[in-house]
C-alpha cells in the first residue's frame, strides 16, 4: 500500500460574484488556483501564507466542505472529488477537521459527553458502555479531567474547548485530521500545550495533519514538509528544514524575515514587503506575486511560473536559479 494518504491535484475553488436583483454572477473569487500537493501517512504538512492567500478554503475542500471548481481530491487512494453527502459519510470516518474557533465550533446545547458520544453513536455499533468508555478515553488522551462529561462548552476556557474540538476530531481513530489555524484564537502558553498535545497525538495514533496556520514559527515546528501559499497558488514546497533555512522564493523569505528576532543581531536583512495582498476577484496576470516583487521583469507580468524543482524543493518563481546562487539578494 502506497505511504500517501491523500494526493491533491490541479485544485482550483472559486466563489461566484453575485448582483442586481436577479444575483446574476459577474464574476468570481479565485480563491484557490490550481494546487498539487501530497501528505503521507503519520506526517504533518504545513500551509502558510498571509491571510487571504486561501489556506483555509484549501483545507475546507480537502475535506469536501467546500466544493472544489476544478481538479482532484484522492484520499486513500480514492477519488472523493465528487462523491456525495451520502457517500461521503463513510469517508468521512477517516478525515476530520480541528476548527479555528472553539468557541463557536462546540454546540452549545449539548454537554462534553454529549458532543464527544454523537460522532460513536451515528459511526459505530458500540453500546452504551462501550462508547463512555471510548469519552473516558478520548478526555484522557487530550488532559480533561472525566468529571468534566456533565459540563457544557461555556463552562470552560478557551484551551479546554480545543482540546474538546481535538477529542472530538480523533474520536474515530482518522487517518488524516485538517487542522485550520487550531491554535490562533488561543493565548500564547496554551498555544504551546495544546501545538504539544497535537505532537503527542500524532506519535500514538499515527494520523496525519494537514495544519493551517499563519504563525511560522509554529508550523516550523509541528510541520515535517511546509506550503507556502500566495493568493490561491503554491509558490513554495518542500521539507520543513528546507524551506526555513534557504527559502528560495522571494515571498518565502519576506514572511521568515518579517518574523522577530529574538537578538537584534540576528535580524535579517531582506526588503520588507511593500502593497497589500490583491484582490483574489480580480488577480494581477502572470506571477500572482509580482506586483510585490523588486525582482520581478516583463516575463513575470504575463506569464504565471511553474511549481517546479530546484534543489531539495519546488518552488514558482522564474528567478529561483539567481536568487539561490546569490546574483541578486532577495
């Protein structure tokens, strides 16, 4: 059996553009733009970009809560691009999702028991013994006290109602959980524990990440392999001690510059980025990136690079080769 769980490939999502009061479209948000990538089994995929660059519509459409507009999705070896809700639901044993906000991701009607049983109870034969068992289980593994079970999601911290989303996520034993920004509505500290607990978890249940973030230090450290992404499109691709060391792409080494510095003299000395982020409704041609970019010609406004290989990752950037030999500085 091939070590890759899920294989994504030429994913493209767009949202239409409605108005007048027929709504008729006029014209779409590209917010996800041809996009290929790979996770195997046991390990961690980083995606990151600033927002808006469609991290989280990529994970979304992974897990079919959005529907992709073009390209494949194949998990465990099988095409579920199009498959629907009702054959979905076998699937989708297998693939979760970690929500950013854990405050409006727990239904507030339900107590802790309630909330980690639902997923048993519509999924598995077990009986009544058998699936309060499994709870006890699960808030053990995720660091909830068992007398807990009776309380509900507004009784407790923001920390304590992720590890309820993770309990909730790992529940049924998934080969592959999206975790999107799980970690960015917490406090720093509790970002630490529970970025911990998701390391332990991984290593005694072997399931794989797709994790969402925008903190680069954080996916650095949770992530075996990094994507960087840029208004819809990979532009970088490769292991995470890779693409920390020696970035290729010129965005890839804005965003690690931008990161502070804990002594002044390790500061990097890389031209901070000028603009905004365009519109994903209206996309400048070519290199996405090269209204932002000061090494940026005629070619890259008229023709989009490829993700393609150099060196030890892929990367989408007509000058790679320079910027990686050192002719210009980046």
């Amino acid at each position: 059996m091939s070590d890759v769980i899920l294989e994504v490939k030429n994913l493209s999502v767009r949202f239409p553009i409605r108005s007048g009061i027929l709504q008729r479209q006029t014209g779409a948000v590209q917010a996800v733009s041809d996009v290929s990538l790979q996770v195997r089994r046991g390990e961690t995929l980083g995606v990151v970009g600033e927002s808006g660059c469609g991290k989280t519509t990529l994970g979304r459409a992974i897990v079919r809560l959005y529907e992709p507009s073009e390209g494949t999705v194949v998990f465990r070896g099988e095409d579920i691009t199009h498959k629907t809700h009702k054959e979905l639901s076998a699937t989708r044993k297998h693939m979760q999702m970690i929500f950013q906000d854990p405050y409006a991701s727990l239904n507030p009607r339900k107590n802790v028991g309630a909330i980690l049983e639902e997923p048993l109870l519509l999924n598995t034969n077990m009986n009544r013994e058998e699936r309060l068992a499994r709870v006890f289980e699960l808030m053990d593994l995720v660091g909830l006290r068992r007398d807990a079970m009776n309380r509900y999601p507004h009784e407790f911290s923001g920390g304590q109602r992720q590890r309820i989303g993770i309990a909730r996520a790992i529940a049924l034993n998934p080969d592959l959980i999206v975790a999107d920004e799980a970690v960015s509505a917490l406090d720093v500290s509790i970002q630490a524990q529970v970025i911990n607990l998701l390391v332990e978890l991984q290593k005694k249940l072997g399931m794989a990440y797709v994790f969402v973030a925008h903190d680069l230090a954080v996916v650095q450290y949770i992530s075996d392999r990094v994507a960087v992404m840029y208004l819809g499109r990979v532009v970088e691709l490769g292991s995470s001690k890779d693409v920390y060391a020696d970035p290729l792409h010129p965005y890839t080494k804005a965003l690690l510059a931008a990161v502070p510095a804990a002594h002044p003299k390790d500061r990097k000395k890389v031209q901070p980025l000028t603009g905004d982020v365009p519109s994903p409704a209206n996309p400048p041609s070519g290199c996405h990136f090269h209204p932002r970019c000061r090494f940026a010609t005629d070619k890259c406004k008229t023709e989009a690079p490829a993700l393609r290989r150099l060196g030890h990752v892929d990367v989408a950037c007509h000058h790679a080769e320079k910027i990686k030999s050192g002719e210009v500085q980046a």
